[in-house]
C-alpha cells in the first residue's frame, strides 16, 4: 500500500501509523538496494547504487537520515565508485613485491592522488569468513594485526556505512611515528562479490589527538569474491590510497605501505585460521 501511494500519489489510501510508515519505507528501501545490486557490471551497479537523486529515493532517504548523514553516505559510494575505477584500469602498475606464496604488491601513480598500492592474494577460506572478520568484526581488528592498535566505529548509519577511527600502531624501526584516521566506509554486495570502501572524513566528535598526526585514507577499497573454479577460497584484492602527513622521505613510505600490505595478508591468514568461523557461514 505504502509503495502504490509512492509510485501513484494522485491515488488516495487510507493513511498508515507511524510506525507501520517506518516499516513500509524500511522494506521499499530494502527492495530498492536489492534491485540496484542487480546489476550486471561493476560500473552499472555502482551507477545504479548511485541514482539516488530520484523522487523515490530522495523521498526514502529525507525518512530514514539526517542531511549529514546522507552526505556521509553519498562521501562512501563515491570513495566506492573512485575506488573501483582505479581498480579497473589495467594499465600502469608495476610490480613492488612478490611473496613465495604468490602475494603480489603492484603500484601506480594517480593523477591528484599520487602513488597507489595494490595487493593481490589469494587466501584458503570462504568469502563469507573474510567479510565476517573484515565487516562485522572489525573493532576487534586490533586484536590479530599488529600494525592496527584500535578500530572504533564512531557512528553507524544504516545497515552499509559507519564512521571509525583508527590509531595506527608505530611502524617498525620507529620510521614512521603514531598516526591516526578518521575515515567512512561502506560495504556493498553484489552476488558473490563484496567490496569494502573508504576515504578519509570530518567527524566533529573525534578531533585531532594530542601527540598523534591525523593522516588520511582515500579512496581505498578491498573486493573479495570466491577464487574461480575453487568456492572454498577467495580472491582478495586491496587498493590502498594514503597520505600519511608530517615529513617522511618517499622512499620510506613506499616501503612501509608496501610492507604494510604483505603484513596484513599474513595476519589475515594465521587470524582465520586460528579463530573458529561463526555460525552462519
């Protein structure tokens, strides 16, 4: 009935509660997202995520969110959809690393970024396992990856966006002093494929920390999705895009961010397979 009196307003129906108002927006906003993720490219979903400028969306998200937390939305899938096209274009990546066990690190330059790094791995669990651990649990991240002292989620807006801050341990040999981020993320889904989102933000709630030098992310992402011909395992790939402020010689940030990733694959590994799998997967 909700949706009949959006898609045909000239129409008159009896009016609904407040809270029955709640419901239907929640589930026309859950039939939108599934629509949109139905998409049969990268690009198109993306663009299709995107359209949320049309009557019913605008109408949906004026309902659900605060003017603030739509543009934290919209700063997400925009980090989202730079993200992806970085990640697309095949040209000019040069290989930093190379792992016995074939993780790769790969580079560009980015015109009005600079310097980005690409990991690519390939690690022995389910893609459901991965998201568990990368999404639902991410506050606990510092619990397995030494380069991470804490991941707070500062604010959670729907059930795809959360605000975080994250304090960045000292890199080794103390090149690289204490940082922290505040950044948005998004998570999105499409079919078998999951990508993870984000770039730096401003949250007025979590100012710059005494003693600490706020760098900032983005856009980065990480796309998991099951290994071809093996379901069992998945194909991981991370762009990472950082800026990490103060004075540091380049040569010394691109080996610590190149470091950086082959650790966390490391990590990731021994954390997955250490820890038991939840329940649903």
């Amino acid at each position: 009935l909700a949706l009949r009196g959006f898609l045909c307003p000239t129409q008159q129906y009896p009016p609904l509660s407040a809270g029955l108002r709640h419901q239907a927006v929640l589930a026309i906003g859950q039939e939108l997202n599934r629509r949109a993720l139905g998409g049969p490219t990268p690009g198109a979903w993306i663009n299709q995520v995107r359209r949320r400028s049309s009557l019913l969306g605008s109408r949906l998200e004026d309902t659900l969110y605060s003017d603030q937390e739509l543009a934290y939305i919209q700063q997400g899938e925009e980090a989202m959809q730079k993200a992806l096209g970085i990640l697309s274009s095949q040209e000019g990546w040069k290989k930093e690393n190379q792992q016995a066990n074939g993780d790769t690190v790969l580079s560009k330059v980015v015109p009005d970024m600079g310097k980005v790094f690409r990991l690519e791995v390939v690690v022995d669990q389910p893609m459901e396992r991965l998201y568990e651990e990368l999404v639902e649990r991410m506050e606990a991240m510092g619990e397995w990856n030494p380069n991470v002292k804490e991941i707070k989620v500062l604010q959670k807006i729907g059930k795809d966006t959360v605000i975080t801050h994250e304090l960045a341990a000292e890199s080794a040999g103390n090149l690289v002093g204490p940082r922290d981020f505040v950044s948005v993320r998004c998570a999105k889904r499409r079919g078998s494929t999951c990508v993870l989102a984000g770039m730096a933000t401003h949250f007025g709630e979590m100012p710059e920390q005494k003693g600490v030098i706020r760098g900032e992310h983005g856009p980065t992402c990480m796309v998991l999705h099951p290994l071809a011909g093996s379901p069992s395992k998945t194909k991981l790939t991370w762009l990472l895009s950082i800026d990490l402020k103060g004075w540091l010689p380049k040569t010394v940030i691109n080996q610590v961010l190149s470091q950086t990733q082959v650790d966390f694959a490391n990590h990731l590994r021994k954390r997955l397979e250490a820890s038991p799998a939840p329940n649903g997967c």
